[in-house]
C-alpha cells in the first residue's frame, strides 16, 4: 500500500512540477497562432487571394518577346557555260531575328466577367475555409480545456477519497491495537484504501491524457506541464430557440458555403453560355530580323517594323457545348437541392441539441441537490463513525455515495457544456470564448 501511494505521490509531482498556469483564453490565442489546421486554412486563402485578380481571370493583355536563330546548309554545283566546267560550293545562310508581340481578347462572350466573378466567389469561400477552421479549433479547444477541468476536479475528487480511506485506516489501526475493531475491519479499510489508491492512479492517465490534446490543439508537440486556473465547469447563462434559430439561418458557416457554392455553379453556367457570343481578339508587335546569305548577289539584309492584326470570330457548332450546358443547369439544381438539405439537417440538429441542452441543465439543477444531500449524509455519516455508531462498511457506503454525486455532477455539467459549444458553433457564435 505504501508503494502504490508512493507512485502516486510522484506522478502527481511530476504533473505539476513548476507549471505554467494557463486559462481559457489564453489557450485560445496560443493555438490560434500556432495551429496547423488554422495556418494550412490561412495558406489556402492566401492562393485563393492571389488568383483573385483580372489577371486571373485572362483579362489582361499578353506580352510576349521572342528572339531566335537559324541557319541553312547546303551544297550548289554550278556548271559554266563557255567551257563545260562544273563547280560545287558550300553555302551557308544566317537568320537572326527578335519580336516584342501584345495579343489581348477583348470580348470573348463574358466568360472573363464570369470568371472574374468565380475567383472573387472562390477567394470568399477561402475566407469562409478560414472561418471554419477557426471556429472548429475554438470548438475544440473549448471543449478539450473543459474536459481538461473535468478531469482535474475528478483528480481532486479521487484524492480526496484516498485521504478518507487513509484516516479510515488509522483510525481502525488505532481501534484494532485496543481491541476495539476486529482485524477483519482493518484489513477491510487496507482494501478501500488500495481500491482508491488505484483509481487515483488510473484517473491521472485520463488526466494526462487530456493535458496532451489540449497541447496538440495548441500545435505544441512537447509534452510540457500546464495548470489550469478554472477549478470548475463554467456554463453561460441559457438562450432562447428562436434567437438561436435566427441566428443558425442567418450566421452559420456551412450554410453561407453553401448557398457560395450556388453563386459558383451560376457563374459555370454564365461561363458556358459565353460560347454563343462572338469573340474578338486584337494583336500587336514589333520585330527585327537579319539574314546573311551565302551566295547571289546580296550578302545581307535587315527587316524590322511593327505588325498588328484582329480577329473576330463565332464558334458554330461544338459537340461538347450542349452537354456542358446542361450539365451547368444541373450543377446549379444540385447546389440548391444542397443548400435545402443543409437547411433541413441544421434544423434537426439545432432542435437535438436544444433538447440534450435543456435536460441536461435540468440534470445539473437536479445533481446539484443530490451532492448537497449526499455531503451532508457524508458529513453525518463521519460523526457517527467517529464515535462508533457506524459500521465500516456503512460508512464505505456514504463515501461512495458522495464520490458518485460528485461525479453525476461533473458529468452532467460537461454534457451540458458540450451541447452549449454545439449550439454556438451551429448558431454562429463560438468566438464569445474568445472574449
């Protein structure tokens, strides 16, 4: 027994050795900063944003320079005429040449306007990834840090039963050396003591366990050891449905995406249908060339001047146009079926949680009243068997009684914070942690 308690002793000293004492928020603002989901999120709108440009979209002009060589080799057999004699020569001509040319679509059936459109829709969304990250991890993190409380308390709690079962035990060791308690109590009151002297050693791995995913939500991969400063289960003052309902209708991430998604589809659409417009494209350029010949009568010659041109044009018949046109159509029924479906689901789950949220503050209200009944049967129980008017095992009962009040309690409460993180989160409003 003394071994086991020994063990205990130094894992909790390990745990809380020179800790850094962390809250909530502060939680919140490390792993904001350092989060990879968050960070990979942000980098994805960075390229979102950088794509969002007329640029982007093949707006803008091209400019194009160029220059080259080239040469050409070949062998001439020339005969005279006054006496007959042929002659073979080697020749070999030069071209060299450079051009600056400036081609630019000017109207090509609003499919620029189109997708200058999508890539500002696309670079929104990039926001709205971001959001979502951001509000998923504060969920999370929420979560995680209350979970983390929970544990504690139920540390605290377990160890708090070892010390009872540790004054049990002197004190039966005391009746038992005046002959006032048999051994069978005394080796009964060993035995609590070491159920409890486990129990506390099994809770700070679930303790340790939760101080580990509170860091990894951080984007810490060094287990360093952190106190918490909230010492119970804060939860905040209970909203109404139909303010959250407004709210999920008009503040929910998933529900803005997609009714962006059907802007996006809207745009494809426009995109396609660009093809029945004509199109016109302008060019423009300036070039120089210079070419060395190898025979006749001029050894050399330069070219250079500016050339220009325009192109208008229509495209009549394409066989994938009709089937990308309906497929467009089809896109855009299919974003709203799924903004409708979404609406339809976030309804059921926001009507799911309210419900598991009032039962469950109604539980904490009820579990609140039992821990004061069992603290004070506890209490009552420790003065009878202080004066031997209870029974060990009677008195077993009371304590058990009080550590399972204590832990109804402690779960009820979380389930209460988890549905009043959902509901936030559902509705918008999950960044009030970060006040």
């Amino acid at each position: 027994m003394k071994r086991i308690m020994t063990i205990i002793s130094a894992a909790v000293g390990l745990f809380t050795a020179s800790a850094q004492t962390l809250t909530l928020k502060e939680c919140l603002d490390i792993g904001l900063e350092n989060n990879y989901q968050i960070r990979i999120a942000r980098t994805d709108e960075q390229v979102s944003a950088n794509n969002d440009s007329w640029a982007g979209a093949g707006g803008m002009p091209s400019v194009d320079v160029s220059a080259g060589y080239s040469g050409n080799m070949y062998s001439r057999n020339m005969t005279d005429q006054s006496g007959g004699v042929t002659a073979t020569r080697d020749v070999l001509d030069h071209t060299l040449s450079a051009s600056v040319g400036a081609s630019w679509t000017v109207f090509n059936g609003f499919k620029v306007q189109a997708t200058r459109e999508r890539l500002r829709e696309l670079h929104a969304q990039g926001e709205l990834r971001t959001r979502m990250a951001i509000e998923d991890f504060v969920a999370d993190m929420v979560a995680a840090y209350y979970n983390l409380v929970r544990q504690t308390i139920r540390m605290s709690n377990l160890n708090y039963s070892v010390e009872l079962s540790r004054e049990r035990v002197r004190i039966v060791q005391e009746r038992y050396n005046i002959g006032n308690n048999s051994k069978l109590d005394l080796k009964q009151a060993q035995v609590y003591l070491n159920a409890d002297s486990a129990a506390s050693l099994k809770q700070h791995e679930s303790l340790t366990s939760a101080m580990i995913a509170v860091q990894r939500l951080m984007g810490e991969s060094m287990f360093q050891n952190y106190d918490i400063r909230d010492s119970t289960i804060q939860l905040l003052p209970s909203r109404n449905y139909f303010s959250i309902y407004t709210d999920v209708m008009e503040n929910n991430l998933s529900l803005i995406k997609a009714e962006s998604d059907t802007r996006l589809a809207q745009e494809e659409m426009r995109s396609v249908n660009s093809r029945n417009y004509p199109y016109l494209r302008l060019s423009a350029g300036y070039g120089y060339s210079h070419s060395i010949y190898g025979s006749g009568g001029t050894t050399d010659r330069d070219n250079w001047g500016p050339d220009f041109g325009a192109t208008v044009g229509i495209n009549l018949i394409d066989g994938k146009h009709q089937t990308e046109r309906r497929n467009a159509r089809l896109g855009i029924v299919s974003s709203v079926l799924t903004m409708e479906d979404l609406t339809v689901n976030l309804v059921t789950q926001l009507t799911d949680l309210w419900q598991a949220y009032e039962n469950n503050m109604q539980l904490v209200n009820l579990e609140r009243q039992n821990l004061l009944t069992a603290q004070e049967t506890h209490q009552i129980a420790c003065e009878r068997y202080l004066i031997g008017d209870l029974s060990g095992i009677e008195m077993r009962e009371a304590q058990e009684t009080l550590l399972d009040a204590e832990e109804s309690l402690l779960q009820a409460e979380y389930d209460a914070k988890i549905c009043e993180i959902s509901l936030l989160q559902i509705s918008g409003h999950v960044m009030e942690y970060m006040k």
